[in-house]
C-alpha cells in the first residue's frame, strides 16, 4: 500500500470515529429529550388539576420531606414558568439533533467518496 492509500485510509478510519461519536451525542440528545418529553406531560397533568381547582383552594408543594402551603397563583405560575423551560429546551434538543443529523449525512458523503477512491482488493480466483 502506497502512501496515498494509507492516508485515505487513515481519513476514512478518522471519519467513521467522527460518525460513531455523532451518533453517540444523538442517542444523549434524543434520550434527553424524551426525558423533557416525560416532564412536560406531568406539568401538563399538573396545570390541568390547578385549573380545575377554585380559588379558596388549599395547595401544597412537596419541599424535600416537607409539604409547604403555597398560593393557587404561584403555583400556577410556577408550574406555567417550568412548562415554558420544559418546551425551550425541548426546541433546543431538536435543533441540536437536527444539526448532529445533519453533520452525520456530510461524515456518510465523505465516507463514501473515501471509499470509492481506495483500491478494491483482488478477487481471489479459484483453480
């Protein structure tokens, strides 16, 4: 093997690393986000209840072992404020994976020109 086939060899090994650790961010992103996912529909949950509830209506909020009175309006606010977190950073989870996607589709294109530029081996002939 030539120096020219090593170093694309070396290029194509480097790029399938940069595939594999794209991937792997992916799969962080994508588990994040169904975590988000899972938030988001109990803070949906949440909302729905306080809204149902009058407002003379005795709420608590669970602080550590604790339960602690709170006001009607400032838990829905609280609730309201975790909801808008909660969707912000679903968005951002979304662009991001959209973006590692899109890294991972120009590491593929690569890999393939690399690939049809190296030698292909000898077929073996059987006598």
């Amino acid at each position: 093997m030539d120096k020219v086939d090593k170093k694309l060899q070396e290029e194509f090994n480097s790029h399938v690393l940069n595939l594999q650790k794209n991937q792997k961010t992916i799969t962080k992103c994508i588990k994040l986000r169904q975590q988000l996912e899972s938030q988001q529909t109990e803070n949906d949950l949440v909302k729905k209840e306080l809204d149902v509830l009058e407002g003379d209506a005795v709420v608590y909020k669970l602080t550590g072992p604790v339960l602690v009175k709170q006001d009607l309006d400032e838990a829905k606010a609280n609730v309201q404020k975790r909801l808008d977190y909660i969707t912000g950073e679903l968005k951002r989870q979304e662009s991001t994976i959209e973006e590692f996607e899109k890294k991972q589709e120009k590491i593929r294109e690569s890999l393939v020109k690399i690939q049809s530029s190296l030698p292909k081996p000898p077929a073996k002939t059987i006598a």
